[in-house]
C-alpha cells in the first residue's frame, strides 16, 4: 500500500477524490490537510470531515491549512456554480462529530515525510499553498517525499478560471511555482488530461439505484456539479473528474502518459497570470522539472473509479 496524504479544498470533486482514495485498497491514508480553494478553508475542512464520516473513516486524521495565498491577497471568489455555497452541492448536514488535529497541514506534511522518508506520496488537488509552506518551512522535504502529485495547470489547453489558467495554479500561482522548482519529483494532472474523464448521468443513476446512504449523497452532491457543467459548456452532459484522476495516478500510474518537461508559472503577465508554460522547444536544454500528464485511459480510469465506489 502506498502511503499517501491527500491536500484538498473540499468541494464536489475533492468529495469524490477523499471517497476514491478511503475505498482503494492500494492506498494507506495517513491525513488530510485542507487549503481554501473551491470554499473558504473553514468549509473545506467542515466538508472533509463529512466525507469521512459518510464513508465510515472518521478516524482519519484532518489538518487545517492555509486559509489565503501565501504572497498576495485572496481573491475572495469561489466557483459557486459548480460546487455551491457550502461546497457540496448546498446539501444540508449537521456539523461532524470529529474536529481537525491541533497541527497546521504544513507541518503535518512535514511530519510525515519526516516519519517516512521516501515513503509519501503527497496527492495535492487544491491550491499549493499547504504545500508552499511546508517546503519553505522545510526545505529538506523536497528530497525526502517519495512522490507530488498535483491536479493543476493546463499546459496544452484552455484554462478553467481565466483563458489561459487553471483554477488550483490560479489561485496562488506563486505557491505553485515555489513547489514547481523546488526539485521534489513532481507528476502534474491537467486539464490536458482530466476534461477527457467524464461522471455521466448513467453513472449517477447507477449510484442512486444502490440506494444507500453514502450513494445517494454521491448522487445528490455530483447532480448539483454536473448542472455547472452544462451551464458554463453546454454541450457535456456529464462532469470531469478532476481530482478523482490525481488519486488514479497514485494507484495506478499506467492510466496516464507522461512527458517530462521545464514547467514554470507565469508570475507576470497581465491576461496569462497563473498560467502554467512548458518549454516545447525541441532543442530545450533544461533539466526538465515536472512530468506532465499528456495522455489518458479514460475509460479504464472511469471504469475502476465507479467499481472503487461501488464496492
């Protein structure tokens, strides 16, 4: 089993993402840290705490984390129409028995790396803020984790919160790119590769038609996400599984191809600020920084994370 803590800024797809991850075999859960991102961090870390407790893994510990971007004002402004007010579809639920852990997620990370030297995989689908922190509070992390993956950025496609940049890099771009050179060795899941994944209404179907307590919430809370979908494309009837894809990736890393390559984070431009650019020269003599998901087994990913929730 791979050990792993999963960074997340819980709205409907971390939701689906920390349910991935508990019901897999394959991965040892040692926490969760929590960042703002699609919800403030207050929500985020409420919200994980729900999850858990619907999927029966209250046990798992949950660390509190950044609550703004490290070198510049929060931009206040959270994706509603895909994840609603509360970041679960405004589904209604009483407040979660459990609390979060007395320690930041910066230092929880640092801990277990520390405790597991070469041994974590830090699963990051949120703003790197969290992860920004322990590194600087930390440098020596870099070398110790065993693997980054970061569902973020969009190298070869349009962006998601502004034309050219993804939502989770847009969010504290300077974050991103601090981790992005920091020499850890990094996997990085995009929009080049998640828009291709799909949750359809089939699917949905297929989980109400179980009809049990955790099934129905998956249903009800993805049916809210699914309508922002077709409201900002229009023509998907289902939604992408963004961060469900970074979790795959960690259990089985032959569902994506990858490409390595010089990634940087542009820090300045007036319309390209938070946009994620790789060096495509042929002839780029750069030692190359991160490994970019470039290609997808959709169907095969899709296929194991319905199986995965189903069980």
């Amino acid at each position: 089993m791979h050990r792993i803590v999963l960074d997340v800024d819980t709205g409907v797809d971390d939701a689906l993402a920390i349910a991935y991850a508990v019901r897999s075999s394959a991965l040892d859960i040692l926490g969760i840290t929590t960042c703002f991102g699609n919800v403030p961090v207050e929500h985020a870390t409420r919200n994980t705490l729900h999850v858990l407790e619907r999927l029966g893994a209250a046990g798992v510990p949950v660390a509190m984390g950044e609550a703004a971007p490290l070198f510049h004002p929060s931009m206040k402004s959270y994706p509603v129409q895909f994840h609603g007010e509360n970041g679960l579809g405004n589904l209604a639920f009483p407040d979660p028995a459990a609390k979060p852990v007395s320690t930041s997620a910066a230092a929880f990370m640092v801990d277990q790396i520390r405790r597991y030297p070469k041994q974590v995989t830090l699963i990051c689908v949120g703003p790197l803020t969290n992860l920004a922190a322990a590194i600087l509070q930390a440098p020596e992390i870099s070398s110790l984790v065993r693997q980054i993956i970061v569902m973020g950025g969009a190298v070869g496609v349009a962006g998601n919160r502004r034309m050219h940049a993804e939502a989770n890099v847009y969010s504290d771009p300077e974050a991103a790119q601090l981790v992005f050179q920091s020499g850890a060795p990094i996997t990085l899941v995009g929009l080049d590769v998640t828009m291709q994944t799909e949750l359809s209404l089939e699917d949905i179907q297929r989980w109400r038609d179980l009809d049990s307590d955790l099934t129905r919430f998956l249903a009800d809370m993805t049916s809210y996400y699914i309508g922002g979908y077709r409201e900002a494309y229009g023509d998907r009837t289902g939604c992408a599984l963004h961060d469900p894809l970074a979790v795959a990736v960690a259990i089985d890393p032959t569902l994506v191809e990858v490409q390595p390559m010089v990634l940087q984070v542009d820090l300045e431009g007036i319309h390209s600020y938070g946009r994620t650019i790789a060096d495509l020269r042929p002839r780029c003599t750069d030692q190359p920084n991160v490994n970019v998901c470039i290609g997808v087994d959709a169907k095969r990913f899709q296929e194991h994370f319905m199986e995965t929730l189903m069980k």
